[in-house]
C-alpha cells in the first residue's frame, strides 16, 4: 500500500481515498493497543494471525488489519467525517458563515431578516448556485483559478482526517474508562481536547481560503452581478 500523508489533493474522491487511509492508519494502531491491553480481545483474533505485509518491510497480522479495513471501509461508505459533521452542524455553520453571507455582502446585496433565514434554510442549493458553480473541484469545472480550490481542499482534508482520527480516540477513552482503566482514559481524553484545538487551527485556515476563493468568484463583474441576483431573488 502506498501512502504518501503530505500529498496535496486535488479533487473529492483523492479527498475521501485519503481520509479513509488515514483512519485505516489509525484503527491499526487502536486495534493493536486494544489488543494488547484486553486478552479477550486477542485470544478472539488470534486465531487471524496471518502475517500480512502493509508497507516498508512491515508485517502485521490479520486478525489486526481485517477489523482496521473494514472499520476503514464502513467510514468510507458512510463518510463518517460527513455524519460527525451533520451532528454538530460543523460544515452547515462554515458554509453559512464564511461563504455564503460574504458572497451576500460582497455581491451588494442588501439582506433584509427573511433573506437571511432563507440563505440558511437553502444553504445547499445555494452553495451549488454561487459557489461550486464557480469553485467546482472536478477537474475541467472550476471557473475561478484551481489553486484557490486545491488548497482548500487539502485543508478540509486534514481537518476531516483529524475529525475521524478523534472519533477513534474518544471511543478509545471512553472503552478505557468503562473497563477502569482510568490512566489511560484520561490519556486518551486529553488528546481529544488537543485535537479540538488542532481542528480550531485547522478551521481558521478553511476560513482564509474559503476568503480567498470568495474574493476570486466576485472579482468579475458579470460573476458579481449573477451572485447578487440569486440573494436579491430570495
């Protein structure tokens, strides 16, 4: 397997390939402590020890890597970063905030009580009709300059990846502390208060390239006047 963390991304699905290899990396890493620490756990997967290489000369067995792809797999499929997101309205927020009302004032539009509640209730089909129309990340779709996209992309990337990866820790301080082991718990639950500052960090970078590509979409006057069209006509 074949994984280069540092790799920019430049589309949806690299995105989602590598948030998913990324959380892979991750579950291998939990399954192995939990392993170690619960005897049941190994005995149940010892049976699965088949030495499977992974990368650089290494060796893991399977009764390790199988639960880590499948548990992998599951939150490719249900884009777990998605439902983590939807529960604490993370990108709702985002794309309200820091795209959407600064397309609104930046395109002249004047917003009456009515509009605003109608740009959050409408968030994604706005989001599709004044922003990925212009800042679309399929190759070949993108209006506006693909750098401005790019680094984007690659930002939400970390961030999401980072969103997946504290999942796995929370769930691992919370298994620690309803089995007693509270050393480790408490480990594991001052690492996810790191990751909220980490993603805090993260979040402030979205928001300066979320900037940017607003900056970009509204610096021609016909994309200016079609934006401000669509917010005038809520």
């Amino acid at each position: 397997m074949s994984f280069n963390p540092f790799e920019t991304v430049g589309d949806y699905p690299k995105m989602l390939i590598k948030i998913a290899t990324s959380t892979f990396v991750a579950a291998i890493l939990a399954l192995a402590l939990l392993r170690q620490q619960f005897a049941p756990v190994d005995k149940l997967l010892e049976p699965l020890s088949i030495p499977i290489p992974v990368a650089g000369g290494l060796d893991l067995p399977l009764g390790t890597v199988l639960p880590a792809f499948l548990l992998a797999g599951l939150s490719r499929i249900f884009k777990l970063h998605d439902r983590i997101s939807d529960l604490f309205l993370i990108r709702q927020r985002f794309d309200v905030s820091e795209i959407l009302f600064p397309l609104a004032i930046g395109s002249g539009a004047s917003l009456n009580g009515d509009q605003i509640r109608a740009i959050r209730n409408g968030r994604e089909s706005l989001m599709y009709k004044v922003f990925y129309k212009y800042a679309s990340s399929t190759p070949g779709k993108a209006v506006i300059d693909s750098h401005y996209i790019t680094m984007a992309l690659d930002q939400w990337c970390w961030y999401w990846i980072v969103i997946e990866v504290t999942f796995l820790v929370f769930v691992l301080g919370a298994t620690f502390l309803l089995t007693a082991r509270y050393l480790l718990a408490a480990t594991f639950f001052a690492g996810v208060l790191g990751a909220v500052g980490v993603l805090q960090l993260i979040r402030n970078l979205c928001s300066d390239y979320a900037l940017q590509e607003v900056e970009a979409i509204l610096e021609k006057p016909q994309r200016k006047l079609e934006v401000g069209e669509v917010f005038r006509a809520l």
